[in-house]
C-alpha cells in the first residue's frame, strides 16, 4: 500500500470570529489549496470535521456547503464527527479515504463556530457528548477533569503548581502563534490565584470557547512528490474508545483510549516513544497533558508532572509539547482543534514554524473526544 | 486490494417508535452482529451514521454510547453524516476502512429518531440542510420536489399518474416487509386526490417521518469466508455532489450526484446498468425515482415514466425497483435510510428476502443528500 502524504496546511485566526462556520471553512480550505498550490479541480473528496453545526448554528449540510463554496464539484464530501476530536477522527478519515484507493486528493477541513452562543449554552451542547447519567446530575466535562486532577495530585503526591506549568508554558508558546486566541504570557501566581472553577482546577487550567476552522490537505506519496518539494508522510494513525460513562473506568489516570490509540499509532508506524520529536496533545484542562504523556509512553506513570517541572516539555527542552501553545492559549474550536494539531506538526516537520521552529523530524497529534471517551493519535514524518 | 465483503444486515422495526436513537442504534447493532454470527470484540471500527441526534434529541456522541452498549471497546468510532444520505456515506465509510487495511470488521449502524418533534420542528432542522437563500425564503426540500416534478411532466409528456404509480409500486412492495412503517396498498386514485403538498405532487408522493434503524458488518472477503456461508462483495461504492443551490444547476432533470457517483460506482465494479437485477432508489419524492433511473442509465432521458406505466420496475418486471417498499412506504430516517437500502440489497443477494424474493445476483443502493446536493451509489453482488 502507498503511503499517504499531507501537501499543505492552513489555520484560520483562532478566537472571536464575526465569520459564520461556512465562511470559517471556506477561509481555511481556500488557504489549504493555495498553501498546496493545487486547484479546486484535483480535488476528489472532501472531509469537514465538525461537531455540531446544527446546534450551534441551526445550518446542516456545511460539507456540501463548502464543496460548493470552494468550487471542488462533484467532489464526495462527509461530516466526521468524533465530538472534541473530530479533527483527529478527520484526519484518520482522509487517511484511510487516500490509503484504500478511493481518493488521490482529499481535502479535510475542520471548524467549529461556538462563541456566539452564552457559555451556559456551549456548556449544554458540549455536556451532551457525555452519558445522560452524567449530564442531567451536573456532571460536565470540567467537573471530570477537577475529579480526575484531585486524585492525581494525591495519587502521585504531585504539587498543585506542577498543572499551573503545563498551563505557563503553553501560553508562553502561544505568544509566538499568530493565529492563537490569547498571545500573552501568564504566570504560575496568576493561575493559581485565578477564580476556582472545579477544585482544584482554576480558570486558566481549562482552554477558552473559540471560534475557528484548519486544513489539511492529503493525498498519495507518489502525487505529493510531483506536487510539492516538502511534504509530511503519516506514518501512523489509530483511534479508540475508552468506557463511555467515566466512573466505570477502573483507573481514572489512565486514559486507555490514549494508550490504545497511541499503540495502534506507533505499531503502523514503526516508531515508538522515543522517536517522537514534537508533539500536540489535547490540554482542553491541563491534567489531560500529564495523562497522555503518560498514555503515550512520553513519562512513567504518575511521573509526567516531574517532567513538566524539570522543563522536558519546554520549547527548549528534550520533547517539546504544543509548540503551537495548544488548546489552552491557541483556543479549542471543537472539529478544528484535531486538524490545527495536525497543520502544527505540518509545520514543524516541514521547516515553516516560524518562531516556534524546533528541530524534528518525528511528531505526534492526540486528540481527545469527550473526557477519553475517544482518541485519535497520529504519527507524522519529514519526508525523507 | 482485497474485496470487502458484508456478512451481516439487520434493520428495526421502521415507524413510531418509543425508543430514543441510543435504542434503536443498539437494537439494529446488536441484531446484525447475531446475523453474523459475530461477537463484539471481533469489531475494531464502528460508523454511526446519522444526520442530527442533536438537533432532534439533544444528544451528541452516540457512536460512543453505541460502541459502549454493544461492549465494543476499544474500537474505534465515528459518526458519517451527509444529510439524508448518512447511511449510504456510512457504507463508504465504512468500505474504505477496510479497503484501507485500517479494519478488519466494520460495523455500520444508521439511525434517526424523528416522529416526537412535530412536522414543522422536522421540516426546519431538514430544511437547514439547503443553502441559506434558499431555506430562508420557504423554499424546503417538498417545494423542490414540485418545482421538478411540474418541469418534467411538462418537458416529457409524462402523466400525472406516472408519479402516482411509482407510490402506488412502493406501497405494493412494502406489503411484504415486516419492518415497514406502512403495509397498506394504496391505488392510483386514492394517491391522485390526496391533498396537494406541492404541486403537481400530493401527500401520497412523499415519504412519511420515521424513526429506525439498520445495520450492515464489514469485513474483507477472506475473513468473510471464514465467517459465512453467504455473504456479498461490495463490487463498486462512489460519491458525489451537485450545486449547493439547485437553481444553479442547468437542467433540474439531470441529478448531477446520481450520474457522477453511477459512473464511479459502475466503473469500480466492472458493471453497467444492464446488469443490475434489483435496485433500491432513494423515492423520498416520487420524482426522485424517474430521475434516479434516468441517472443511473436504467432509462433514457425523460422515459423513466413509461418503464414505470408498462410495469417494468415492478417486483415480477425486468427491473424491479425498491422491493423493500422504498423510502416511500418503508420510511425515511435519515440515517438509516441509506443502510436500509444496503439491508435490501444484501437480503435479495443472499436468498433472504421471504415474500419480496427476486432472482438477483448483482444490486444497487442510490442515496440522495439533500435535493441531490450529495448522492451515494453502490454496487453489490452476490458471493461467487
């Protein structure tokens, strides 16, 4: 089977947009193209991860929509919906769409527009991804993620400040981004004093509501060579489920959507660990970062907090991780979040980085759908 | 590449149901996975397809839910929408998969639960599929339907009772499905004085709102040999669009979608229109059957309605169309609609039709997104 290539990347400006999500979808995969320099015409089908359009904007139909938009008739188009990693789920749908034959050019486009709604309203249709056993108790994403950071602290006698650092330094990175929604430093004071939203868990412990949208665009290694002098390869992508109702899960710190995920991820791609040179991972709250290390085989368990201390994680440091200044300055559009993961890694792979740049040659996305309740990973090359 | 075979089909109970779609999902699930003979930890990937759970029920993630109820963990899950043809971008889907090599057992449920919103909630969530210049001024999707049928009767000196025969066919047909929303006989005059919805066409031309659910198992035909006595083999699968706004197109008697995902589907499978012994087309209007069998080259342009009028499409003609009762009196739920259609096929393939048996080794499943916006075509035969 031939390898599967990704020949252009795009990211619109995460945030408060005025733009509706068909024209933050359209902004993105018209950038895509032209970032590729391939025209509407080569395109054979066409991904648009999204979670909920319908609910947050009452349109439906966006991946026809768009198709028309960018002018890519008659190309096949899908709405992928893996709720939050929608973007990864979009991701593993272009590969496969590309590595069965069916497709020499997909273009996968995802956004989400939410901050027009009040954040009680978000908070409603976001609380729906969970089990009604959870939700109509109160039970929200949030109230897992403070759950769930408790029992960490005390498991691992992890200090407190040590989730402030994953929060500091994905802002930090974020400063450098262009297209993030918060581009300013924030101190571990600042986080620890900031208003309690699930103990122990404070405001800037969660990412923001945002509205925006990323591309990718993908196709078999042979055309990408003909296309494009630098191009990334997937090496490897996997995507798994975890136990829809959070309290049945036997150990709540481990995340086995992460863990399996990553183990189908690095077994397709021959890679393990220690190969991985960058990577994205879903800080939505930041104790999800300490546990997909640990899912990913990045730290030992209950050993990921140390890590982040020593500066490991740093731009600098041995693995650098969200370089991008990831969800939590960058802002979690929900179907853009997966492929903006992606465009990141594009971009460090591919030497266009800009101030972010790091020296890779391996990186990896997570992406997380409800509290774990599905994963997707993804491991990328530099082409050789 | 290896062929990808299906080896189990099941669909609910189409109609009013008490159920809510994590039900009807459930039930379609676990029912096709006992036909297979398969148990739960045998699948790695499981498609939900499906149009607006959240919209209707205020419920997201129910792949998820599904993959928890059915004890799937860890496959993977997703959730394909493309409007009304969810189901038959499910079968895509879930064809790539394991095309790709990604799964070795695909499971695909499609579902909608509909019937506790009133016909005005349906048609506004329904209606917000089209382009907002269209939706805003009242134009839905019933209102096309008229628009077309009045051009083509006109254009082609086709009878009003044409149409009427192709309801009063679907009827006929679905006497003979258990699982059909309605098994009355309808005739020709009850359908011509029923009340004008859209004119020229009346409430008997179009499709009822349904509740239900369908499932088909995936797999490649060596594991599927292994598995079944019967199975078939998914010969040729493709997907199109057409304009978004269907007053661009040029001649609103050709549907773009239907022609180009034919060609690709016929193409892929080595098959032409003569040889396909049994089809289920997507009858949401009458309409839509003439055009789909002038589309799919079952019929010269503007002739479909005298294959119709000479009984050429019934059960015991040359051609029979929609055996399973159609969309038309078996029911539409969204989602489930395009898979139903694969059910069909699959039971008409495998010898296990009952009282709707035809003699078929090769069928088709025409799905229609929208007003043709996007179509799905698929080609199956029976296992040599």
């Amino acid at each position: 089977m031939e390898r599967v290539a990704i020949i252009g990347a795009s990211m619109t400006q995460f945030g408060r947009r005025e733009s509706w999500i068909r024209e933050l979808l359209a902004e993105a995969g018209t950038e895509c193209l032209a970032d590729a320099g391939v025209e509407g015409d080569a395109v054979d089908h066409l991904y648009v991860a999204n979670m909920a359009s319908g609910e947050f904007e009452g349109q439906t139909g966006i991946m026809n929509a768009l198709a028309h938009d960018l002018d890519l008739l008659p190309a096949y188009t899908e709405r992928v919906d893996q709720t939050s990693s929608s973007g990864g789920a979009g991701i593993y749908a272009a590969w496969r769409s590309v590595a069965s034959g069916a497709s020499e050019m997909s273009l996968l486009v995802g956004g989400e527009k939410m901050t027009h709604r009040s954040t009680a309203e978000s908070t409603d249709i976001i609380a729906s991804i969970t089990h009604p056993v959870e939700y109509k108790h109160g039970v929200t994403l949030p109230s897992f993620a403070g759950l769930t950071a408790r029992y960490y602290l005390d498991r691992f006698d992890a200090p407190r400040e040590s989730l402030a650092r994953v929060a500091a330094k994905n802002h930090k990175n974020g400063v450098d981004n262009p297209k993030a929604q918060f581009r300013k430093e924030v101190d571990v004071e600042t986080i620890l004093e900031s208003p309690i939203v699930a103990d122990p868990l404070r405001l800037y412990d969660f990412c923001p509501i945002t509205d925006g949208s990323a591309a990718l665009l993908f196709c078999p290694e042979s055309v990408a060579k003909a296309h494009a002098d630098e191009y990334v390869v997937v090496a490897g992508v996997d995507g798994a489920t975890d136990t829809h109702v959070v309290h049945e899960r036997e150990d709540p710190t481990t995340m086995a959507g992460v863990v399996e995920s990553g183990k189908g991820a690095y077994e397709l791609s021959g890679y393990g660990p220690e190969d991985v040179d960058v990577a994205e991972l879903h800080d939505m709250f930041t104790i999800l970062e300490f546990l997909q290390m640990e899912g990913l085989g990045f730290a030992e368990k209950g050993e990921a907090w140390k890590l982040v201390e020593e500066g490991y994680t740093e731009k600098d440091g041995e693995l650098p991780i969200n370089t991008s200044g990831g969800l939590k300055s960058k802002g979690h559009p929900l179907g853009a979040s997966g492929v903006a993961q992606g465009v990141e890694i594009y971009e460090q792979l591919t030497g266009e980085a800009g101030p972010r740049q790091v020296d890779a040659d391996v990186g990896l996305c997570c992406n997380v759908g409800g509290f774990g309740n599905c994963v997707i990973t993804t491991i990328m090359e530099a082409a050789a």
